[in-house]
C-alpha cells in the first residue's frame, strides 16, 4: 500500500509526505538451490517486508526558476534475507529489524535558458540491530550541471557524485572486520551533438579524473572509461 499528500502554499512553499509499505520475495536459488558442499537452500524462507513514511517542504524561488526540498525519511525492513555460513552457506530471514532514517536535501535551478543545476545530499543512518549497516555511506551527495545550446545544436553535462565513508565485511582471512572503506568522488562528462534532425554524435567520459576507489572489499572498480556512438530516431 501507499498513500501521499501535498499542499501548495500562496509564495511557494509545498508540504508533502508519504507512507507506504512493500515485500521482496525470496529467489528461486535462494528457495530450492542446492550447491553441495557450498550452498544449501531454505525453503522456509519468508518474504522481506518494509514500512516507511517520509515528510518535507519544498520553498520555490525566482518565479518557480529555483527551488529546495528538505525531506526526512524512516524505513524499516523486517525478516531481511541474509546468507551465513561458509562451506555450506544458506539462506535465514534475520531476526532482527533493519532501519534506515535520514534527511535529503535537493535543490535545482534553471539559471538562464541554457544552464541548468541540480544538487543532492544525503545524510543516512542505517542500522542492523544497532550496528552500523554495510555499504551505506552516512554522507553522500551529487553535483550536475547541464548546459543546452540554443536551437538543441548541443548540449553537454557535468556529473560529480560524493560517496562518504562506509564499512563493509572482510572476506579475507586476515585483517580486521568489518573494514572501513574510503570515501571517492567522481567525476563525469558528457555531451552530444546534433548531425541532422534526427542523428545525434554523443561522446561521455566516465571517472574522468581515474580515481580508484571500492564499492565492495576487495573489488576495485572500473577507472577512467570513454564512450562514443550515434543515436537515431525514426
């Protein structure tokens, strides 16, 4: 179930809230897989449930060119699926509640008829029975900045994406656990070019600045990426 609501104040202001609920349903692998020795199956396992509400205010400004939304949010996820063990690992609904609560802040505006910006941050505390969860950064946030040339002739954007310190589980055999993995931020560029009324050339760089960082223990992610092709439209 969900239900949402919003009021528009004389001046710009907005309040909005929300509350809903939702179910992930355990995997077929998860249910009746069998990996001998490494892997066995529970098929007893309970679908992961979730309830949460959020509320907020949205302030426009500049004749509705710019605004800001201040949000705070509150999930909680019961009966979380989870693997233990190690030759043979299986599948448990965990008993205790996972809950996630934090605020979001966004702000966007339309500088002129060509420039455009748009700003996230994210402050998050999530917790598994009072432990810090994994892989959930207390701090993030995102940069964009777009620019369109009059006509639609081109068009090219700026993306820097901040993801704050975070822990996550040693897989190893030596060192401490769980780990603390750095924070990173990146940086990409894109942009595009029209060639006729209905063929675009478009070009991006991803991690531009080839920073090297983790999203997992262990796993270093992909550095510095080019991209290039045509899009067509009939």
């Amino acid at each position: 179930w969900r239900v949402q609501a919003s009021y528009a104040f004389d001046g710009g202001t907005r309040l909005h809230a929300a509350a809903g609920s939702g179910i992930k349903a355990p995997g077929v692998f998860e249910l009746w897989g069998f990996f001998p020795s490494f892997f066995e199956p529970n098929p007893d396992l309970k679908a992961e449930r979730s309830e949460g509400w959020e509320a907020g205010v949205e302030q426009s400004f500049l004749d509705g060119r710019a605004r800001i939304d201040v949000t705070y949010f509150d999930n909680t996820l019961k009966d979380e699926i989870a693997t233990i063990g190690f030759a043979p690992a299986t599948p448990v609904n965990l008993a205790t509640d996972s809950t996630q609560k934090g605020v979001e802040v966004s702000a966007q505006a339309l500088i002129d008829a060509n420039w455009r910006v748009f700003l996230t941050y994210t402050w998050l505390d999530a917790k598994q029975s009072g432990v810090e969860e994994i892989r959930r950064p207390e701090h993030s946030g995102s940069l964009n900045l777009s620019y369109l040339a009059d006509d639609d002739l081109w068009s090219a954007t700026l993306t820097v994406r901040y993801n704050g310190e975070m822990t996550d589980s040693n897989f190893t055999n030596s060192g401490p656990n769980p780990v603390e993995l750095d924070s990173y931020t990146l940086v990409n560029l894109g942009g595009d070019v029209r060639i006729t009324d209905s063929v675009r050339l478009y070009a991006r760089v991803e991690n531009l600045t080839d920073a090297r960082y983790e999203e997992v223990y262990t796993y270093v992610a992909p550095g510095r990426a080019f991209y290039a092709g045509l899009k067509a439209g009939f």
